[in-house]
C-alpha cells in the first residue's frame, strides 16, 4: 500500500488489487504551505509522477523541452500599422526541440471570427497563402484549421528547429484575448513548450 498525504488529507492506494490506481488529486491548501508526504508499506519500490496544475495568466514563456516563437505579420492590411475587418496576416511559428519525439502537436490560437485561409472555403484566395513557407525537419501529417484555434500534428519530430506558417483573415471588429501558444509531446505531456500572446485589437472600418 502506498500512501499520499497533503496537508490533513490523506489517500492510500492498494497495489494488491491487481489493476492500475487511477491517479492520486489533492486540493491545493487553503492559504498557507503544505507538505507533500509519499510513503510504501508491503513489497516491491513503487515510483510516482507529481503535477502541481492550477488556473493561473501565463507572464512569460514555459519552456520543457520545447521553445517556441510566435510572429505575425500583414500580408493585407487596410490601414498601415493598424488592424481592420478584412485584413489578412500570417503567422509564423518557429519551435526548437532539444531531443527526439514521436506525436507531437502544435496548438496556436486565433482571435474569434477569424478565418483561417487555405482549407478551401468560399472566401479562401491561393494567392494569399501561396508566400507561405515551411523548414526543417518536421512535416506536419494533419492540420485542423478550427474556429479557435490552428493546430499541426506531427508523427515524428527530430531534434533541432523547424518553422512552419499560415494565414488569417481578421473579420470582426474588437479587442481579442488570446490564450497561449503550446507545443506538446502527446505521449509525453510534460514535455511542452507555452508562449503567452498579447490581444489583438481590429478597428472598425470607418
């Protein structure tokens, strides 16, 4: 049996069942610290993995593994300097894994209504997207271009940098709040890398 402990609370897990425990959650203390206690009582060496995860603003880049940067640049744009209903922009990404991985995902955000070009929607224009570039070592096997966000899933990424684009068609007006960019080994979660994104403010048109 192996026991978990924070704080007064308290959990044990009976390895003798047989099965595979499901993972061990704890609350996070209210207001003061709180030491984390692991213990085994019976045969064998069990190891474990502890995640502290809570609901906080990215400040600045995390970087586990993977690095990442994050440019956007106008391709089409209304007003110089200033972003307006109609403008389009591209998004270049440029990731740097320190080691070798399988399954790797690409998670970038978009502000809401936007559109992402080169799915072959009514809307969509080859020349717009034709500028767009990719290098290095990792070719993606399957893009979504989502409502909320572009994501890029690759099979096999090796060690070193790679960089890949795509573009955007700002549609509404506001000031939109990104969440962050992440980069993440699927089978490895704690291998990842989160760049936090400024907002974007699109003008109304005169």
């Amino acid at each position: 049996t192996s026991t978990a402990s924070l704080g007064e609370s308290r959990q044990a897990v009976d390895w003798a069942a047989g099965a595979r425990p499901a993972a061990v959650d704890f609350a996070w203390p209210d207001e003061r610290p709180a030491t984390l206690g692991l213990s085994h009582q019976g045969e064998g060496r069990p190891w474990a993995f502890v995640q502290s995860r809570a609901a906080i603003p990215l400040a600045s880049p995390a970087s586990a593994g993977f690095s990442i940067t994050r440019t956007l640049t106008p391709v089409e744009q209304g007003r110089p300097g200033q972003w307006t209903p109609g403008d389009v922009a591209r998004v270049r990404l440029e990731i740097e894994a320190r080691s070798e991985h399988t399954w790797v995902v690409v998670d970038d955000p978009v502000p809401a209504g936007a559109s992402i070009l080169g799915g072959g929607l009514g809307r969509d224009s080859a020349p717009l997207t034709a500028a767009e570039r990719r290098s290095g070592g990792a070719w993606p096997v399957f893009e979504e271009r989502r409502f909320d966000a572009y994501r890029a899933y690759y099979e096999h990424v090796p060690a070193g940098r790679w960089t890949l684009e795509y573009s955007i068609r700002l549609n509404n007006p506001g000031r939109f709040a990104l969440p962050a960019t992440r980069v993440e080994a699927l089978y490895a979660p704690e291998v990842f890398a989160e760049l936090p994104n400024a907002p974007v403010a699109v003008e109304a048109a005169p």
